[in-house]
C-alpha cells in the first residue's frame, strides 16, 4: 500500500507541474475539440497492488496476505453519452502476486503459497466529469467487469496438500475510482485511481472438506487498488 501511495503522489506532483499554466488568467487552450468526437482511442499503463478478502466458517487465526507490486497495460474503447458522461470499454491485462501465510504449521513448505495471477480485465466503466476548466478536468469514473485468471489452476487435480492453491479462472467484480484529465499541446493525460472488489467467490476449495488450508474459508474474493496513467 506505501508503494501505491509513493507512486500515487509522484503521479500528482508530475500532473500538478504539467497543469501550473492552467491557473493563468488566460490559459492557452490545448486540443480544445478532444472530448467533442463520438468515439476516442487510447491507451493504458500502470501499477496494482492486490488483496485477498476472506470469509471464514469459524473465528480461528486469520490467513495473511503479503502484497507485491504489480503492473497494468490496456485499452481504451469511448462512446461520448453528452459532455459530462462516458461509456467506457477497458480490456486490460493486470499481472499480479500475493504470497498467503496460513497459521497453524510449522514448516515452511506447507505455511506459505504463492499466488501468481495474471487478470484479463474487461470492464465496462461509466466515466462523470466536471466541466473543464482550461486544460484540466477532474472525473469519477465506476463500473463493472469480469476478468479472467490465466493462473488460476482451477483444474489442477493437486491441491494445497501436494502445494498447489486453487482459484476459479472467472472473476465478476465492479470498479470504483477518480483522477483529472490533463490536455497537453499533443494528447490528453489522465492519472486516476481505482479500487477493484471481486463480487464472485473465487476459491476452488481441496479435495479434503477438513483441509488446514481452505477447511475454514467459507469465501474468498479479490480486492485491489491500482493506478493507471492513462494516454488519450
């Protein structure tokens, strides 16, 4: 989460010196006619930093996550709705890895997995800006997806007892998330944050129903935050 913020704040101070010479008193008015065709073209990069949420059948030791940095790249499809609103497509692929401690053993080799995931992302985004001023504009940006995890090992017959953790390949969640639009001489920039929540249970419990490792989650669901640097 530091690392999020870290990145999150340089991600401002770099916008805030690009959009100094917006608060002039007579800004030069850059790519004055961006927002005003039906459909726009971009594309995506960026960092996320994923969670796990657990429901669990009994009140015993919690299972702890240890997050990693991760990176995004994608798309960007926009239909024009009026001047306040987007409909937005994102299809991206988000790369990810969160490494569980599960209590209650003594070896490492069975406390500890590894989670790599790797999301195709599609969501569909409702994006409500504010009126523009100069060459800046702040939004709020919200929606729902699916995703689907390439590393997902649902149909691996092994499980945790032979050290492989299962997951379901497909992911339904909803988005929610800010950032401002900066129109420079030659595109628009736009820093914004996300918040991703898995609405789907996503475990592929063990073979074994009294398994130490998925006997006492009762669901478990992805959440995330992440920062995309967005290039219109």
């Amino acid at each position: 989460m530091k690392k999020i913020i870290f990145l999150l704040v340089a991600s401002l101070l770099l916008s805030g010196h690009m959009g100094t010479a917006q608060f002039k008193e007579k800004p030069i008015i850059n790519l004055e006619n961006e927002d005003k065709a039906f459909l726009n073209w971009g594309y995506y990069l960026g960092f996320n930093q994923y969670d796990f949420k657990y429901d669990y059948v009994n009140d015993l030791e919690d299972i702890l996550v240890d997050k990693s940095l991760g990176f995004n790249v994608g798309l960007i499809g926009e239909m024009r709705i009026n001047e306040f609103l987007d409909l937005r497509f994102e299809p991206g692929l988000f790369y990810t890895q969160r490494t569980l401690g599960f209590p209650g053993f003594s070896e490492e080799n069975d406390a500890i997995r590894e989670v790599k995931s790797t999301y195709i992302n599609f969501p569909l985004l409702i994006k409500a800006s504010a009126r523009r001023f100069g060459n800046w504009k702040p939004f709020i940006i919200g929606g729902v997806g699916t995703a689907m995890n390439l590393g997902a090992n649902q149909d691996a017959l092994d499980d945790n007892s032979s050290g492989t953790f299962r997951m379901k390949k497909n992911v339904y969640n909803y988005e929610l998330g800010f950032g401002i639009d900066f129109y420079t001489e030659y595109f628009k920039f736009s820093p914004s944050i996300r918040g991703v929540f898995a609405i789907s249970d996503e475990l592929v419990p063990d073979n074994d129903p009294n398994s130490p490792w998925t006997g006492n989650i009762d669901a478990l669901r992805t959440r995330g935050i992440f920062i995309n640097f967005t290039f219109e």
